[in-house]
C-alpha cells in the first residue's frame, strides 16, 4: 500500500524543495518575503544548504538585503559567497540550523 499522505514524509518534503531560489530580476521586498518562505520549508524539509541566487549586477541592493536577512534569520547558522563554479559573486550559499 502506497504511503497515504507524502505531504509528511521528510523525504518528499526535502524532494519538492529545490536546492536554490533565484531572486534575479525581483524586486527587493517581494524577493525577500519569497526567501523568508523558501528558507523554512528547506528547514522543514531537513535541508542543511541552500543557494541563493542574487545576481552581481546592479546596485547590489538585492546582496545585501539577502545578507541582511540571512544574518538574522534564526534557521541560518552561517552564509559564504558561492565559490566560482558555484555562482561566484552573484550567489550566496546558507548553511541551515539543523532542525534534528
């Protein structure tokens, strides 16, 4: 029998949250509300590490306001700019407070 509701089973959670979210081309608040959303359902999902994808050009508006929030968002341990291959400048990768 086929498990009844994968809406609770962690591994469906962790499998319908994507590994990144883009926020290039947003506005900042809009941007910022969807990475409050997406930063607790990959919490929920047991996720360990995001990317976010801020762009590098620009005012750097959006990098900071992403660094705003994941300084004081408390599911985030810590962030580090993405390494060259990972998105460089215009990415941020968020290590997440494990929830177990």
């Amino acid at each position: 029998m086929p498990y009844q509701n994968p809406q609770e089973s962690t591994l469906f959670k962790k499998l319908s949250v994507p590994s990144e979210i883009h926020l290039r081309r947003d506005k900042v608040i809009p941007a910022i509300q969807r990475l409050e959303s997406y930063i607790k359902d990959a919490t929920k999902a047991g996720m360990k590490e995001i990317r976010v994808i801020h762009g590098r050009t620009g005012s750097g508006d959006m990098r900071r306001a992403v660094h705003e929030l994941l300084t004081a968002h408390p599911d985030v341990e810590r962030y580090y700019p993405a390494p060259p291959a990972e998105g460089g400048p215009g990415a941020t990768i968020a290590v997440l407070v494990s929830s177990l």
